[in-house]
C-alpha cells in the first residue's frame, strides 16, 4: 500500500472518530450550582443533547421563569458550522456591557473526542463591547466523567484569564434528587413514636426503589454525624434535597413506592418491633390505630392488624408468634435486634434498613438463665447463614453487650450495631466515586529511622468506632490520633466510609476493627469458622489501607469482674492471618495479653480515659502508670472513650510533661516492635 493510501486511510478514520457521537450524552441534564461557576441573573443552566452519528442539536436554558434559549444544530465532523446570531445577549456574563452581535454569526467546528466521552466546540464570534466590536475565539468542552451521569462543561475565551475559566457542573436530569426530613426528638410510645416510627418505615419502604428519603436526627442522636452527611451527598456526592416538613407531606410524595400499612398496638410495645418485619416483608409502613386515617387517605391497604392479639403475651410467646408466621419468608444473612431503651421508649433508628433488607426483628435476651427467649434466640442465630450479619442492639432491660455479643459470635456471625445507626436503607445505596482511592495517613516511611529514646511514649485510640465518636467534634487533626474504622462499611455504606476519609487530617490515623471483619469474641467463635472470618477481615483492611488491627473479647466477663485477656492460639489467629499488620491493639478498658513476633507487637491497652475522670485525675493516673512502669522505653496505649472530644485529651497530655511523648499509633508499634519491654502474656488455661 501506497504512503498516499495510508494517509488517505488515516484521514479517513480521523473522520470518523471526528463523527462518531455518543448517545450517553442524549437527554437532558441540570446544573448542580455548588460546584459550578456563578450564573449572573439567570441563576441556572439546563442542556439538552440530541446526537444521531455526525450532527448533534445542543439546547442551552439558561434560566428557569426568567430565561434565554440558545440552540445549535451541529455537523461533529470537524467542519464549520455557520450559526446566525439572532440575538444579542451573552448568557455566561450578562452583567458585563459586552453583547453579542445580531446579523453576524458563529463559526464552530464541532468534534468528538477519540472515547466521543468528549464533545468540542471551537467558535469564533464578534462581541460588541463599549469601545466597539472585537473578535473572540472560545472553545466549549462538554466532557462524561468516570462518575456515573455527570457532566463537566467548560468555557476557555481567549479574552478571559486562563486561570478562572468558567466551569459548570451538570447531572442527568432526575438523578440524584432526594427528599430530606429534620426528625423530631420524640421516642415515647405513650408520646410522639408513632409518628417517628412510621417516618422511619416510610424510608425503609420508600427507598427500597433508590435512595429517595434521607433523615437529619436531632443533635443529641448517638450517631452524630446525619447532618455533616447530608453536605456530604449535597456539596461532594451531587444530590438535590428537597425538604419535607410533614408526615403528611412525606406521605403524599412517597406513596406511590408504598403497598399497604401494618398496624400496631401502643399496648404492647413489642407489637412495633414486630410490626417493623411485616413492613419490611409486605412493602408497608407502621402505624398506630391514630395515625390509620392518614394511610387510608393516601389510598393504602392494611396489610397486618397487630392489636389485641399480644395482650398478657410475653416477648418470648410473641416472637414465636412472629416466627411462625414470618420468619420463612426473611432475610436469613441479617437480622436485627430492635433492643437499647426499653419501656416507654424505643429509638429504632436501625429499621429503615431491617425494612428495607426484609429482616426478622426481635429484641430477645442473650442471658442464658432467661431460658425462652435465650433459646428462640440461639434458633434464629442457629438457622441464619453462618458468619452474617446481626444489626441493631441488645435491649439495655435484659442483658448486656458482652452476653449478646458472645452469643452472636457463638455461631460464627459478627454484630454491627447500634440500634441507633441512622439512614442505612439510604447510605448504603450511595456508591464511593469512581476511581476514589481509600488511603490512610501513614507516618512511617521507609527511607526513615526510627531510634528508640529512654521515653514514655503515649499513643491514642478513640473507642466505639467513628460512628459514635469525637470526629465532628472539637480538636480533631491537632494530635495524632486512631480511630477504628468500621470496616463492613466498605460494602454497607461505601460513600459514608469516602465521607471519614476525605475529612481526615494528616493526623487522623485508621485502624481495622473490631476482631473480625465486624464485631465478635474470638474466643467464643468455633474454630472452623476463625480462619473465613479473619480472611474477610484482613480483606477489608487491603481495601481500606489499614495495617493495624483492634480485637476485643469479652466473652468471659468484662475487664475488672472478668477474664479479658487472650490465650496464645487466638493471637497466633491474627498473626497468621494478617501477615502485613505491623502489630495489634487488643481490649477496651485495660486488658493484659503482649506478645511480639518479628518486629509486629501485639499490645493491649493500660489506660481507659473515661468521659466523666477529671482532667487532674487523668493526670496523675498516667503519670503513676509511667512511675509504676518504670523501665524506658514505656509504651503506654490509651483508650478514649468516644463521648470525649480530642480537645479534652490533648488539654491532659499536655499537662504530663517532657518525659512523655505522643506519637502516632503506627510509629508507636514500629517502636515497640523494635524494643519491647512489656513481657509477653497469654491467658493460661488451667
């Protein structure tokens, strides 16, 4: 072949790709206004595309009562389009005395790019500005991104500075609309819980269509962080809120996503615990007798009718009750324990999610001594798919976390609480943006070297997650700090967990928890199931970037009554299982098991900082601990308990003195590692 007929050939190909459009651009699409250039008087900007192969009609609105209209009918070939120019305003900046010039026109060449994820409009035009005409060239890039229905479009004039082009931000239009609701703080069942209780089943049933309905809780919410997630989706994530401000209005809405309506009995407050699974299994919502009138308005259809039939009924008849009749039909991967407060108040933050995931919700006792409800409840455990999921939280009236925890890990299954954990049907429908990489801020590096001095050396770990936590509260990045990251919600709740990590400052440092990849006791868990559970952990701590692991086992009583520590084969688990952590943190309050294998220390806590110690007292104990402790290097690790703000720890490590010196937790372990003066402990069975 001639180099002419290449050459012809590779024209020829230009061309096409030149030509070749792309139907993903087809449809209309709105601007998201916090991430675009401001828009002078019109205050918004819609596009409308329309490709067929060569040619393209682009529409511009610019406006919505008020507004301007341009089309362009385009050949994407890359030869010049002559559009006439009918009218003189310049949309992107109408409060400049500069217009555009009717009788003259446009000149664009209009091509795809290569992928055609891309669409280029060249154009030159004359303005008419106060000293009189002027030629302007401009160049309009419309460009897909990774980022599933959003639209980037950006204006380079060559009379404008290069530095602050004029960028709008577009998605699809329809997407990523939602409604939000500010909950009231009402959880009496003689009160107001009625109302919160349907709101929160109405989410569940709503969004198991898309996530439609988000929730800000009041600001005393265990789970702290609903409005800081709402700028999130807003400012990070793309989404336009509408707000509600009704039940009635949030009824009106969202019905149509609604099949029907379960009735429970304000009697029998277990009756709303099991109204919750017929929700969930019946598309419905929850409703008290008081509030029938406002479903039937709406149209819906009683699905359940709980009253009466639970009177003088304990929880164990009732549950079996709700066994019989729904229990074939739920989830068996997940289920819920609607437990926490008890009495005349419930908090069911949790079961948007139950709903949405048709679980079997229950708040039975883990105590073996309650003999009913302890075996209905290792029956629901013991027919669930081995290693799942249990959500929610045990009910503060029958027993304690360390019983139901144990008895959850019994059959191999992780807990993910708490009964409280806000929006789940929503969150967990929001993906992480493409291409986000989850990396965590490590300290050490390896060109560096790390000399071990005659030193205390302290480092910090908040409890309970980030959650519940200090993350939205003061003093946050000012010192090293770890926080456990709650690994699962890599998959639950991926744009949640993109949220933590955005945020983190250089001093915020994540670590894996908490003993498997969700919350159990090693030591309660069979063997056969430690080997998949750890695997799996050890998986979410790749994909999140995390080196260090937390475990806690209190399996066998809490620390002061009971048995923390961990015999040798359970630590063999972890450091068989998770080759590249460089060590391990281990317990709550003060827990007693060392060991160091190559370097990777395995280190339990010596100090819990409790919420209500005074600062003083706080003093003095970790100075004791160090006087106590008197070989140097000491390694001191410290538990926080989430309900402190990292102001109040950073106001007591300052008042300890030069011999102390707080590190961050990775370089802590690498010292350790290095030279380990606590004696290795393992709990010795007799």
């Amino acid at each position: 072949m001639t180099g002419i007929k290449i050459g012809v050939l590779l024209l020829s190909l230009t061309t096409i790709l030149l030509a070749s459009g792309n139907p993903a651009f087809n449809g209309e699409w709105t601007l998201v206004p916090q991430k675009s250039s401001e828009i002078d008087l019109y205050g918004t900007l819609g596009l409308s595309f329309d490709t067929d192969n060569d040619r393209v009609e682009l529409i511009q609105k610019w406006g919505s009562g008020r507004s301007f209209a341009d089309t362009l009918k385009l050949l994407t070939d890359g030869s010049i389009n002559r559009i006439p120019i009918r009218n003189r305003v310049w949309p992107t900046n109408v409060f400049m005395g500069i217009s555009l010039t009717p009788g003259t026109e446009r000149k664009v060449k209009a091509y795809w790019s290569a992928d055609a994820n891309t669409l280029t409009l060249e154009s030159d035009y004359t303005l008419r500005g106060s000293q009189g005409p002027r030629t302007v060239s401009a160049v309009h890039r419309f460009q897909l991104t990774p980022e599933t229905e959003i639209l980037r479009y950006r204006i380079d004039r060559t009379t404008r500075p290069e530095s602050t082009p004029i960028e709008y931000l577009l998605k699809r239009k329809g997407s990523r609309e939602a409604f939000v609701m500010h909950l009231p703080d009402e959880w009496q069942v003689e009160g107001k819980l009625d109302e919160n209780a349907f709101l929160i089943s109405l989410q569940g049933t709503a969004n198991s269509q898309g996530p439609i309905l988000y929730f800000i809780y009041p600001p005393n919410w265990a789970f702290n962080y609903t409005p800081a997630i709402y700028d999130f989706y807003h400012n990070d994530r793309y989404y336009t809120f509408t707000e509600l401000k009704t039940k009635e209005q949030a009824l009106e809405r969202l019905k149509d996503r609604v099949k029907g309506y379960v009735v429970w009995d304000p009697q029998v407050r277990t009756s709303l615990i099991v109204a919750f699974t017929a929700a969930g299994l019946e598309q419905a919502v929850v409703v008290s007798p008081r509030l029938i009138p406002l479903v039937e308005k709406a149209g819906l259809e009683m699905k359940e009718d709980l009253r009466d039939i639970f009177l003088a009924k304990s929880d164990y008849e009732i549950y079996s009750w709700a066994y019989d009749r729904y229990w074939a039909r739920c989830n068996k991967e997940l289920i819920i324990w609607m437990g926490g407060e008890y009495g005349d108040v419930m908090k069911p933050g949790v079961a948007d999610w139950g709903i949405y995931k048709k679980t079997f919700f229950n708040d039975l006792s883990s105590v073996e001594s309650d003999t009913l409800e302890y075996a209905l409840a290792k029956k629901l455990l013991g027919e669930m798919t081995p290693m799942s999921l249990v959500m929610g939280w045990h009910s503060y009236a029958k027993d304690k976390e360390r019983d139901h925890v144990k008895l959850t890990s019994s059959f191999g299954h992780t807990v993910e609480g708490l009964h409280t954990l806000p929006n789940m049907s929503f969150n967990s429908q929001v993906p992480a943006t493409p291409g986000f990489e989850f990396r965590n801020n490590h300290h050490l590096r390896p060109d560096s070297t790390y000399k071990v001095e005659k030193k205390v050396y302290i480092t910090c770990v908040q409890t309970d997650g980030l959650g519940i936590g200090a993350w939205t509260k003061p003093g946050r990045g000012e010192i090293p700090y770890a926080w456990e990251v709650i690994m699962n919600y890599h998959w639950l709740a991926p744009a949640v967990i993109e949220f933590w990590y955005s945020q983190a400052t250089p001093n915020d440092y994540f670590i894996g928890c908490l003993s498997g990849p969700g919350y159990m006791y090693p030591k309660a868990v069979p063997p056969q199931f430690m080997p998949t559970l750890l695997e799996r952990a050890y998986g979410l701590m790749k994909k999140l970037d995390l080196n260090v692991f937390e475990i806690m086992d209190y399996s066998e009583g809490a620390t002061v009554e009971g048995n923390t520590e961990l015999p040798r084969e359970i630590v063999d688990f972890y450091y068989d299982a998770m080759p590249e952590a460089i060590g391990f943190v281990n317990g709550y309050a003060p827990s007693y098991t060392f060991a160091h294998r190559d370097g990777r220390p395995f280190i339990s806590y010596d100090y819990y900082l409790s919420p209500t110690r005074p600062e003083a007292d706080a003093v003095a104990d970790l100075k004791e601990l160090a006087a106590i402790n008197s070989d140097r290097p000491y390694f001191l690790l410290m538990h926080v308990r989430e309900s402190s703000d990292v102001k109040r720890v950073k106001s007591i490590l300052d008042q300890l003195g030069p011999e102390f010196e707080l590190i961050p937790l990775d370089v802590f372990l690498h010292l350790a590692g290095q030279k380990p003066t606590f004696q290795e402990r393992f709990l010795l069975k007799p």
